[in-house]
C-alpha cells in the first residue's frame, strides 16, 4: 500500500486499523473543548508523528492515521478530512482551513481491476502553509512551504514555495512578495 501499488483494501488487517483510528476519531470528535488532556492522549495516538503538538478543531476524520507526519503546531479546523492510504508528511505551523481534504488514494481505470484493488500517491506539504477552506489536495501532489492556497481550489500537480495560488484546477496566481510577509511579522 505504501509503496503505491496495487493492494487490496479489504485485507482483514487493514480493516482492524481503519477500526482502531475511526473509533479514536470518534472519541476525539465527542470530546469537550475543555478536555485537552484526553484530544492530547488521543491525539498522539492517531498521528504517526506530531500528534504531541497539533490542534484540531474537531471533527476530524482520517484512514489511518499512523501514515500521517506532521511538524510542529500544525493547525485543523472544522470537518477536515485526511485518506492517507499513503504518506502524508505536512511541515511546521501549516494550517488548514475547514472541510479541507487530502487525499491520498487512486482507483484504477480498469472497471474490473477497481472492484478488488487500488492504490495511493504519497502528498507533502511544506512548513508554513496556509491551506483555505474547502480545499482539495489530490494525490501526488507536494505545495511547497510559504505558499497559500485559495479557499475551494482542487489541487492536481505541484505548487512551489512563496506563492499564492488558487482555482480548479489549482495553479499559481502570483508571488508572494517579501512587503507581505513582513508587514504582518512587524505586527504586534
């Protein structure tokens, strides 16, 4: 599965561990705000790395969850959505919007083939992104770090650093100039 080919889904051990993270998310999404300890507990055991330091507006939903990397104080907001049947690696103080996917999964063309198999892509998202809301994060793709994407945009290929990029598909609207990222670093 993680190399990206072919697997079938519906191996029994695979199914045990989409059931142990669905029931972790499930307790994680009927937590109080108040109950930062147990999102704390529950929270490091869903993440493969970086459960320690994220802050996830609930819910949150995920396949796996142990194929998910995150830096640190990376930030999810309302109804996020991560199918990571690969890797999924996200830098230092990234944020994402509500109802943003990433998707890692693929089906194959072939009807027959896509009965019983499929496949995944890994996604890498750099260090200080800005994802808006309702974005889609396809996969294979890598959004470099300082970019932000637009709010809706589906993104299908890869997006460099420093940029602002948005739309459907998703492609990169302009630099993001050094006046930007320092009036807002001045502020107090």
């Amino acid at each position: 599965m993680l190399s990206g080919k072919l697997y079938n889904a519906l191996d029994p051990d695979l199914i045990a561990d989409r059931r142990r993270v669905r029931d972790l998310c499930q307790k994680l999404n009927a937590s109080s705000d108040a109950d930062e300890e147990l999102r704390g507990t529950l929270c490091k055991q869903i993440f493969g790395k970086g459960g320690d330091t994220v802050w996830i507006q609930p819910p949150f939903y995920c396949d796996y969850g142990y194929n998910i990397e995150l830096g640190d104080r990376v930030f999810f907001n309302f109804n996020c959505i991560i199918l990571d049947v690969c890797k999924v690696r996200i830098g230092d103080y990234t944020l994402f919007g509500p109802a943003v996917q990433i998707l890692t999964p693929m089906h194959p063309l072939d009807p027959a083939l896509r009965r019983k198999e499929e496949y995944g892509k890994p996604v890498e998202i750099g260090s200080d992104v800005w994802v808006g809301a309702g974005a889609l994060i396809l996969p294979g793709v890598s959004i470099g770090s300082g970019t932000v994407i637009g709010a809706g945009s589906v993104v299908t290929r890869n997006v460099p650093a420093g940029v602002f990029a948005a739309g459907n598909p998703c492609r990169v609207i302009r630099k993001i100039t050094a006046d930007e990222r320092e009036s807002y670093a001045s502020r107090p």
